[in-house]
C-alpha cells in the first residue's frame, strides 16, 4: 500500500515537472508573454510538495506519528495554492509589497499550526484542516478568474474554472468519508479506497489546473505572434509608402530645382545654339564664294564643334537630373568634376544676382554617392546660399566652396556671407518642411541630410560660423 501510494505522488510529480520544463523554453528571449512568476512558483512548490508527500508516506510507520516532512509537504501544497492565487490576482490588479508580506507570514503560520496538529491531533484532523484551508484558497482563485474572464472571454480560462471547481468538488467526499469513519484510522492499509480515489481524482484536477494556465500562457503567445505577424506587415507596407514619399519628394526638388534655374538654363542654352546658327550661316556664305579661305572654315567649324559640346554638356547635365539610373547605382563621383557641372547650371542665375563663386577643392577627392545624388546635394546648397544673398543689399557677395580630407573623415563646406540662419531657427534647420526666412530651406535641406546619412556621412549648420551662413559636410574615410 505505501509503495503503491508514494509511486501515485511521484507519477504526478513527474508529470508536473514535465510541465514545467517545457515551459522553461519560453523564458528565454525578449518574448513579450512569458509565464508569470507567481504561476511558475505555484507550480515549482506543487511539485515539491508531491515528492515530499511520497517520501513521507514511504517513510511513515504510525499515522498517528507522521514524519516532519509531512509538514513541509503541505506547506509547500499551501504555499502552492497561495502563489496560483496571486497569479490571478495579478491579473486584476497590481499586487501590493503588503500583501506579498502577509501572504508569506500566512505561510509560516500554517506550517506552525500544521505542525502542532502532526503532533498532537490524529489523522482525521490534519486532513480536515488541510481540506478545508485548501477549499478557501480554490474559492478565491475562482473568484479571480471569474472576474478576470468577464471581460476576456477565453476558453483556456473557462477550462482552468471547470479543474478548479472539479477540484472543490473532489475535497468535499473526503471530508464526508472521514466524518462518516465508525473506527479511526490507525494505518495506512485502514485508509478507506473511496478517500485514496477522491484524494487522487483532487491531485489529478489540480494537474489539470496546471495544464489549463499553460494552455492559456500558449493562446497568448499565438496571438501574440499573429500580432507581431500582423505589424511587420504593417511595418513593411510603412516603410514601402515612406520610400515611395522619399522618391516622390526627390522627384519634386529636382522639379523645383531645375525649375528656379530654367530660366538661366534657357539663356545658357541659347548661348552656344545661337553662336552655332550666326557661324554656320557665315559658314555657308563662305563656302560659296569663288576663293574659299581655309583658315576662317576651319576657325568657323571649330568654334560650331565648340558650341556644340558646350550645349550638349548642358542637356547631359541635365538629363543626369532627371535619369533615374543616376540615383540607384551607388557609386564615387568626383567632387570637382561635379562642381563644374553644377555650376554650368547654376553659373547664369548666379551671375544675375551679382555672386561670386570661390572654389577650394583638393584634388582627388570623391564624394561616396550616386551621380545623381551629388548633384541634387550640392544645387540644394548652392541655391540656398543664392536666394540668401539674393535678400540682401550688399555689394559684394560671395559663396565659397571647400572640400579637404583627412586619414580620419573628408570634410565639405558650402559658406556664404549672406545674413545666416537666426537662432531659433537653427535647431530644427534640417526637418522636414520646416519654415525659416531663407527661401526653399523646407525640403532642400532635409533631402540633403537624407542623401548624406543615407551614404554614411552627416551634415550640420555651423553655428560658429560668423560671416554668414555655413553647412559642413562629412563622410569617414574608407579605404
């Protein structure tokens, strides 16, 4: 009978432990649903509380004298119950450093008390006691998942209500067998069937307790990965609409970019067209004529050819503003040849307004982006030091451009003496559409910190800068 007894403890333990290390798996990682540790505990002591229950029952000679780690065995089973209760509660509302006290000090009272019934009470009442604290403790965890459930409706929950209400209802014939005993029990082979069969269907129930609270720990980790599914969609599709804004809005300042300069593009276009036209019309009249001189043909034909590589070089230039292939192929591009070309755009508008463009560039140095990323950088900075100046009633007005470079970073300026950017403006200079007095500082600039950070470099205005305006550029040097 012992043996017997001790073995069914044990099974069950064993099945809990089971329990228990498969959940350990999920404490790992940066889950957001991870068992509670209240529930963990609760499962951690039951288990306990089992193997030492079957080590008493082997260990156990006159039932009347149990050995002291029956005591420790229902104290575990008490403290069990009380951190399954908690795990609930916690679910309602926060659990107070108050409680926790008096709930632990509840413990220490319990085992003192089991302790002197082991001593001095029979069998009948230790098991009467433990039944009837442990049917407070099942009505209270009830209590706590009836409230939780109104209002979440899951079915594991509802599963945990019917073991725990199995499990009341399995303490309430062992109390009637054991008032309804003529003789008292003297053995362990007196213990009446009927009370082993109802002692094991309430450990069984209180198993089944344990399942169901780990079934519902696994309906929140499905639907907290449906979740997490749902909002990388979200995410992706996000991020899908922010780079087609981005797009979008590197579309429309190469529009406005080049739409501020088509005046003087025109005017520098129609420059090299119209020396073209005067020349080969001059050319034609020579040709005809009875003694052809050689040396003007040859002078003519070649200032045609000239022209004409200079108004190609423009409509390359431009076309380089609007290809998209200038933006997508990662690339180096020369730093200087990239300035003369944005100054062949930008050379008649700033002519007009009066500046004077001073380059001081270091030879080989090679801006790490795209073609076309360069070139709608530097307009950006350009324009927006011209239309500065451009406000302003002085006589000389000058942009300055510089670029050196280091063992450690290159390093690109873009300064002008124009009136600068105020303080209070200064801290929000690179948002997006953010408004100063300096006209098209709204998304130039904030494109411009985007090309830069993209390509690993930063940008920032130079508030130390005394003489106007300045934004320096870097980028670490890569070998």
């Amino acid at each position: 009978m012992k043996i017997f007894l001790a073995l069914n403890f044990f099974i069950f333990a064993a099945i809990q432990l089971g329990l228990l290390m498969g959940i350990l798996h999920y404490l790992r990682g940066d889950k957001q649903s991870k068992p509670n540790a209240y529930w963990l505990s609760a499962l951690l002591t039951n288990i306990i509380g089992l193997v030492c229950f079957g080590i008493g029952i082997l260990y156990t000679i006159d039932i009347h004298k149990p050995p002291l780690i029956f005591t420790l065995a229902n104290s575990l089973f008490y403290a069990g119950a009380l951190c399954q209760g908690l795990f609930f509660y916690s679910l309602n509302q926060p659990v107070s450093k108050q409680l926790r006290l008096i709930l632990l000090g509840s413990i220490l009272i319990f085992a003192i008390v089991f302790e002197y019934i082991r001593q001095v009470w029979s069998f009948e009442a230790r098991t009467a006691f433990a039944v009837l604290v442990y049917a407070c403790i099942l009505g209270w965890q009830i209590n706590e998942v009836r409230i939780i459930n109104k209002n979440l409706g899951l079915q594991q929950l509802r599963y945990f209500q019917y073991a725990a209400i199995g499990e009341a209802f399995f303490l309430i014939p062992r109390l009637i067998v054991l008032l309804s005993t003529k003789m008292p029990i003297e053995a362990l082979d007196q213990l009446p069937q009927l009370l082993v069969i109802f002692t094991f269907a309430q450990i069984t129930m209180n198993t089944l307790s344990f399942i169901a609270i780990w079934a519902y720990w696994s309906e929140k980790l499905a639907l907290e990965n449906l979740q997490t599914e749902t909002e990388k969609e979200i995410f992706k599709k996000l991020v899908e609409e922010r780079d087609t804004l981005i797009n979008s809005l590197l579309k429309v300042n190469k529009t406005s970019t080049t739409g501020a300069l088509s005046a003087s593009i025109a005017h520098e276009i129609n420059q090299p067209l119209g020396a073209i036209q005067i020349n080969s019309e001059y050319l034609q009249k020579k040709v005809q004529e009875t003694e052809v001189d050689r040396e003007l043909i040859t002078r003519l034909a070649s200032d045609i050819a000239r022209d004409n590589m200079r108004a190609a070089r423009i409509i390359r230039t431009l076309k380089a503003i609007f290809t998209e292939k200038y933006d997508a192929i990662p690339e180096s591009t020369a730093l200087s040849d990239m300035i003369d070309s944005v100054l062949l755009l930008s050379r008649p508008d700033i002519q007009e307004k009066q500046i004077q463009v001073q380059v001081e560039i270091d030879k080989g140095i090679w801006l790490p982006m795209s073609y076309g990323e360069a070139q709608q950088l530097i307009l950006n900075l350009i324009n927006n030091s011209a239309q500065a100046l451009d406000q302003v009633n002085q006589v000389h007005k000058q942009i300055v451009l510089r670029a050196s470079q280091n063992p450690d970073e290159l390093i690109f300026r873009v300064e002008d003496n124009g009136p600068g950017v105020p303080t209070d403006q200064q801290k929000g200079l690179f948002d997006l559409f953010s408004g100063t007095k300096r006209e098209g500082m709204g998304l130039g600039l904030w494109l411009c910190s985007y090309i830069i950070t993209r390509n690993g470099g930063r940008i920032r205005y130079d508030a130390d800068y005394t003489r106007g305006a300045a934004f320096e550029i870097t980028f670490p040097k890569t070998e």
